[in-house]
C-alpha cells in the first residue's frame, strides 16, 4: 500500500484548478489574430512587399530588446515569456507607414516600452496604449516620414531608402484635405473612381502597414471573439459610432451610404477598433463601460477627422479614452447580487 | 429551462471517472476518529470516556450551543481515546477514537417514527436535530436551525443537486441508486413548510438521475419537481441556486430565507428521510474518492470518522507522484497536508492529484483583463478588489467594492489568465475586516465598562 508518510504535499488555498486561458495564451491568441493582416499586406497585389515583414520583425524585436533591457538594468523579474511585447511591436509597426526609415521605429519601439509600459510598472499598469503612444510621438517628431503613404501599387525596396518609393494621398486624406471646401463633391467622385469599395475592405489602398485590410482585421477580430480574448462591446460600439455619424454628417452632394462606407473602410478604424481599443490595460472592465468607451472613441474620432487638422483620428481618439478608463472603472461599477433596494434607489436618484 | 445566475465558468467536470460506479461500501476500518466538530458553530462536548463501550447510532457527542449539532458513535466498539487530533480544517480538534468491534450492533436509542405523515414541523425539526443533521454539501450549517429559522418565512423549498463541483458524483449516484430516499425526503420538507411543491434542482450533465427522480415522483405522486438547470459553476451556491430556481436575490448580508428561499442539499434531504424513517442519525457518508492520483476511482460509503488513508486503501492507493490531497472538490475543497483527518458529515470528495505540478506563476501581474468581473456570480470587481487588498485597503475592499459579500467561489481565480491568487486574498481580506470589526467592539466595550467603573 502507498506509504501515505512519504507524500510531499502541497496545501495550498483554493481553488485547486485553473483554466489553461494563460497571459501568455491570450498574446499568441493576439499574435495568430494579426498574422492575416500582415500576409495581406506583404503580398499586397502582386508587389511583394516584404518591406512590411522586416519593418514588424525589426519592431517586435526591438520591443521584446527594450522590455528585456529595462528589466534587466532594474534586477526586475523578466516578463518577455508572456508575449505582450512581441503584440505591442506587431501593432507599432502595423500603425507606421511602410516607408519609414528602420531606425524610426526601434525608437518608437523604445517610447512604447519603456515609457508608456515599464515605467508605470510593465504590463497591465500602463494607462495608454503603448503601439498607439508610440506612434503617437512618431508623428510628432517625423511628422513627414510619418504622414508619407506610398501608394498602393508601389514598388518598396527592402533595405534600401524608401525615398523614391510612389506616394498617394489615403483616402482618408483625400476626404480630409476636400472637406470644408466646394470641391468635395468632385473629390468624392475622384476616389471612388480611384478605389472601388471592395478594394477599400480589401486593403488595395493606401495607408498605414497593417491598417488597410479591413477584410483581414474582421477575421483577425472573430478570430479574437470566438477566442473570447475580446468581447464585441467596444469593437461595435466604436465602428457603430462611425458608421452612424458619417451616414447623418455626410457632406452636401456626396452620398451618405458610400461617405459612411469610405469612413469606415478607410484609415485605422478597425485596427484601432479591434486590436487597440481593446487592449486590457487601458480600457474598462465592465461590459458597460466598454460600450461607453467604444463610443467615446468613435464620437472623438469623428470630430478628428471632421474638424481637426489630421485627416485621422483613430489614434488620438483611443489614446484621449485611454485617460478617461480609470473614471468609466470608477462610476460604472455592476450592481452587485442582492443589493439592497434602497441603495439601487439612492444610486438612481444621484 | 430554470433562469441563469450571473457570470460562472465551465471548468471540466471530470466526473465521467466515476458517474458510471455505484456506491460502493467501504470495509468498516478497525477504528475511526470522530471529531467533535463537523459543523459550524459551537463544538460537541464529548460526553462518553475512554474505555466506554458505543453502539451506532449512539450519542457521543453533546452540542455546545444552539447552532450546533450532537454527534454520534458510526460504528460499535470501545472508546479508546478522548484527545485532539489533527482536523481536516487546519490544527487540531478534540476527536473521540473509537475501536470497532465489528459487531455492528446498533443503539436503542434508533427507533423509526411510528407515523412519519403526521409529523409538526416542530417534530421534525425535533428529530432532525436529535439526529445531528447539518448541511451536508460541505457548509456544515445546522440543518435545524436552518428549518427553525425558515418556517412561515419560506415560499421555495429547493433541493440542491446541481454538484456543481468537478470530479463529484456522490449525489448523482445517490439520486440514481436511492431515488425514493430522495423523494421521501423531499415530500417531509414540503409538508414541514407548508409547500405545494419542492423544487430539486438538477445540472444538465446528469439528465439521467432527472428521468429516474422524475419516474419516482410519479410513482408516489409526491409534491416535488425536478429543474434542470445549466451545467456551470457555481450552480450549487446556494445563492445561486436561489437565483436560478426562484429568480429571486437573496439580499446583501442576509440569509436564502429572508428572500423565502430554503436550500437543502440533496445529501441532508436523504439524512431527514434517514432519520425520521429509520431512526438512525448521521453516522454514514458517501464519498467520491476520485483525481489523478487515485488508481482506481470510486463511490464510497463509510462510516464518519474513517481516516482519509483507508478511502485510498479502498481505492488501489495514491500514486507516487502525488502532491496534493483535498478535502471536497477542486474548486472550494480545503487542501490537506496529511492522510491522518477524517471524514466529517461535510466530506462529499476526497481528490488526489499527481503528476505535473499546479499551474502556479513566480510573479503574477494583473493584465486588467477583466475575465474576473465577467464571472462572479456575485458581480463583484475582483480586479479592483485585489489591488486594493494589495495596497492594504480593506476599508474600500468592504465598502466601495462589497467584498464582504464574496462567496469564495473560486471562480475568478479560476479564470485568471494570469494566475492571481485571487480568492485567497479575498479570504485574508475578509478576516482583515473582521478582525478590525472585532477589534472595534472590544475597544467599545472596554471603553464602556470604565465609564460604568468611573460612574460606580
């Protein structure tokens, strides 16, 4: 019989059983989401552009370096094995054109990590998102580099400058540049000539490295939902809001189906909408609060592009909800199993 | 389809080991350890003497207080000490050992109820109590008191055989093998209160034992109806529970009853119809003895007091590998550090896990996921109750957050993607604030009795 004496036992608090859902799980779940962007933007109809694949690799590499670093110089547990820098690399240069010089990046990948993440205590402590921040600085020092989308159908050499690579306006920046003047009737017109619609979902279109398949990014985004890594809330809310004020704010002479779907395809609503404004760490907990949450980045968005003097606002619209995570975390609180009635009174009345 | 709780997770239930065994009864061991405390509330005083000689059924143990319950001789032999052993809760508890003789003889004091139909309430409440009845789905909770305490307040009478918990099949099997015990039981209840029905609510994953209930109560026409509920856990909490079956809450702080709801677990039903049909009060447990490190899983019934080694005895023994032993089921058993504990009359499990170790993080970080405030039955923040716990909080940990309220499910720590201790934080938090509470009142009362000093 067993000699029950000789067990060395383990007695631990419960519960005895975790579900196999890990950290790490959850950022390769993320990592797999953002592969078919990527091959959609490598292949890129027919000019393989594997400027794409070296800028995401040169970014991963450089995130996991700097977290790796950080952590090391502080005699700090070392995180990398959870795979949240490899995503915040994957999405800093999904964010960035294509274009820009390599060392660009490795610098936005330094801001990312160890500004906006490690120095408020690494992953799950930063209050914005790091790829989103990281650009974010990017922008507002190479404002040129930057805000240069080669076209489509252009031709990027891997290792050599980008300088003589064919650039084109975005859609967005067509609209952008047009609105507010008389001729945006004629601009309209002009790009829906340029870029059918199913060339704007399927991302034969310029703009940003990984932003332009929306096709991709909605498969990457179910992929996530079926996963349960994200809940709809914020994805629809956000993409909801676009849509529904893009189809009522639609410029005289232009039609208010095709400005809703140009808006909506074009620029980073789904990147930001799917892979950013879910970021754990920097949106709310409660599934009310992302609903809000999505609809605030919407709303800022919209009003970005509308008014502001970028044509896109998807960035600044999730990093300006970021701030505002800790109050939606703060009011909106669930009511909880048994509340008294009265206090449900008292809350309603305030 | 009964309504849902809120939140719940879907762990593997693991119960296909042993769904499929019937109960099986284990050797009486040659002694067993009764501790005088298998309940919540004031402990038995043990009231015979080493070198007494005990039948089953006898009372060896009288209760210290009104929330509490006598405790009384499994099987028949002679008392051989009187002493604390080490107690399936932690530390030690006062334990009457008893020899068997395997004589098997049986007390007089066990006499069946000559008219079990015509019982008050009160008399019911009278046997049940003689009878040592407590809460037998692990709570432990008086099982009189909380008749006393529900009566004329109670419009749901509720069975609880969800099991929510993996790997246990003691009930399932019960309700397989010993239906009419069952619905006896229940039938005693819904007289007690004054019911027209009781509601036995069944999870999805044991549809059988519903058919076999379902063609019993038909047989009797008794006044009981079987809810088949979703299968996820926590089902079996009894606030859940209350929830799923009834729609109603049971209010902040306050008991299933003051929302006229009482819970019974399936196990307690069988041991009222035990004790007023029979006459013999708890002095027997079905156990699931199951888990990875166990060779050959089984249903046992066993005398209370059998040492937890003779369980796995019964079952091949444990595998080398082995590390850790737990008292009830995966998700809110007590982990045990050694085979010398006993069963109690809340023992529903005895889990063995070998092989790879737990799932455990060197340094854990809260990715603010938010999976924890999706599952808590209770929708409470367990993501916010952390930090501020680990800020050392406790005052907005129970005022702003509810985390008194926290019924230690389990369930967010089980979710947690990044491994978080959780519940057992929870649990710290809440002695924190009863301690302070506690700490509170002693001060007040010191500080009343100088003034009544300085007045006199």
């Amino acid at each position: 019989m067993t000699d029950y004496k000789n067990l060395k036992l383990i007695a631990s608090s419960s519960p005895h059983i975790r579900s196999d859902v890990n950290t790490r799980s959850i950022m390769l779940d993320v990592i797999i989401a953002l592969l078919p962007a990527l091959a959609m933007s490598v292949w890129n109809f027919g000019h393989w552009n594997f400027r794409a694949l070296t800028m995401t690799v040169v970014s991963v590499i450089s995130c996991v370096f700097w977290e790796w670093l950080y952590r090391k110089l502080l005699k700090k547990p070392q995180m990398i094995g959870d795979l949240s820098a490899v995503v915040t690399g994957m999405l800093l240069a999904f964010v960035c054109p294509v274009t820009i010089p390599y060392w660009m990046i490795v610098l936005g990948a330094f801001f990312s990590i160890v500004v906006v993440k490690q120095l408020y205590g690494g992953i799950g402590c930063n209050f914005l998102n790091p790829a989103l921040a990281g650009r974010a600085i990017l922008v507002a020092s190479f404002a040129g580099a930057m805000t240069t989308w080669a076209a489509a159908d252009a031709v990027i050499p891997v290792f050599s400058s980008t300088a003589d690579v064919v650039t084109a306006a975005t859609p967005l920046k067509m609209i952008g540049d047009a609105l507010g003047s008389e001729n945006i009737p004629q601009t309209f017109a002009e790009l829906t000539g340029k870029y059918s619609v199913a060339d704007m979902f399927l991302g034969k279109i310029g703009g940003s490295l990984g932003e332009t398949s929306a096709l991709m990014l909605l498969l990457g985004g179910i992929y996530l939902l079926i996963r349960k890594v994200i809940s709809w809330q914020i994805p629809v809310a956000f993409i909801g809001t676009v849509a529904i004020i893009s189809l009522i704010s639609a410029p005289a002479g232009v039609s208010s189906v095709d400005y809703m779907l140009y808006s909506v395809l074009g620029g980073g609503l789904f990147l930001g909408a799917i892979f950013m404004a879910t970021d754990y760490a920097t949106s709310p907990v409660t599934k009310l609060g992302q609903l809000i949450f999505g609809i605030g980045c919407g709303l800022i968005t919209c009003f970005i592009r509308r008014f502001g003097s970028y044509p896109e606002g998807v960035c600044y619209s999730i990093l300006i909800m970021n701030c505002t995570t800790w109050l939606l975390d703060k009011y909106i609180r669930p009511v909880i199993y048994g509340a008294p009635k009265k206090e449900k009174k008292e809350a309603a009345a305030k | 389809m009964a309504q849902a709780f809120f939140g719940g997770v879907h762990p593997n239930d693991m119960k296909a080991a042993t769904n499929e065994k019937a109960i099986e009864q284990l050797a009486a061991p040659a002694e067993v350890v009764i501790p005088m405390s298998m309940h919540i509330g004031a402990p038995c005083k043990p009231i015979v003497a080493v070198g007494d000689h005990v039948k089953i059924g006898q009372r060896i143990g009288e209760p210290g207080g009104f929330v509490s319950a006598p405790i009384h001789a499994s099987v028949s032999g002679t008392v051989k000490a009187v002493e604390p052993r080490p107690s399936s809760m932690g530390g030690t508890v006062m334990s009457v050992v008893i020899e068997n003789d395997f004589q098997n003889t049986v007390s007089e004091e066990v006499k069946p109820v000559a008219d079990p139909d015509s019982l008050t309430p009160e008399q019911l409440t009278e046997i049940v109590k003689n009878a040592g009845i407590v809460g037998q789905g692990g709570a432990t909770f008086p099982t009189h008191v909380k008749i006393s305490s529900g009566l004329g307040k109670v419009d749901y009478v509720i069975i609880n055989a969800a099991e929510c918990e993996p790997y246990i099949t003691g009930d399932h099997r019960t309700m397989l093998e010993r239906p009419e015990q069952v619905i006896k039981g229940a039938t005693l209840l819904a007289k007690c209160f004054g019911v027209d029905k009781v509601y036995i609510g069944v999870e999805a994953n044991k549809r059988n034992a519903a058919e076999v209930l379902n063609a019993k109560i038909a047989e009797l026409k008794a006044p009981v109806v079987v809810e088949v509920l979703h299968t996820r856990y926590p089902q079996g909490a009894e606030k859940q529970l209350c929830q799923a079956i009834s729609g109603r809450q049971v209010p902040s702080g306050k008991l299933p009853a003051d929302a006229g709801c009482c819970i019974f677990n399936l196990n307690t039903t069988c041991a009222i119809y035990r004790a007023v049909y029979t006459g013999m009060p708890v002095v027997n447990k079905i156990v699931t003895v199951s888990g990875s490190g166990v060779i050959e899983p089984k249903n046992l019934e066993c005398p209370i007091g059998t040492p937890i080694s003779k369980l796995f005895d019964a079952c091949g023994g444990l595998k080398d590998d082995t590390y850790k032993l737990i008292m009830g089921g995966p998700m809110m058993g007590m982990a045990q550090y050694t085979t010398d504990v006993s069963v109690g009359k809340g023992t529903g499990c005895m889990l063995a896990f070998a092989g790879k170790e737990e799932k455990y993080v060197e340094n854990p970080q809260c990715i603010r996921c938010g999976k924890c405030v999706g599952v808590c039955p209770i929708r409470l923040e367990p993501v916010f109750m952390y930090k501020y716990l680990m800020k050392g909080n406790w005052e907005a940990f129970r005022d702003q957050l509810h985390g008194m309220d926290c019924i230690e499910c389990g369930a967010c720590t089980y979710t947690c993607p990044a491994r978080l201790p959780l519940t057992h934080a929870f649990r710290m938090g809440k002695q924190q604030v009863n301690n302070a509470r506690m700490a509170a009142k002693a001060k007040a009362d010191a500080e009343k009795a100088a003034a009544a000093k300085k007045e006199a």
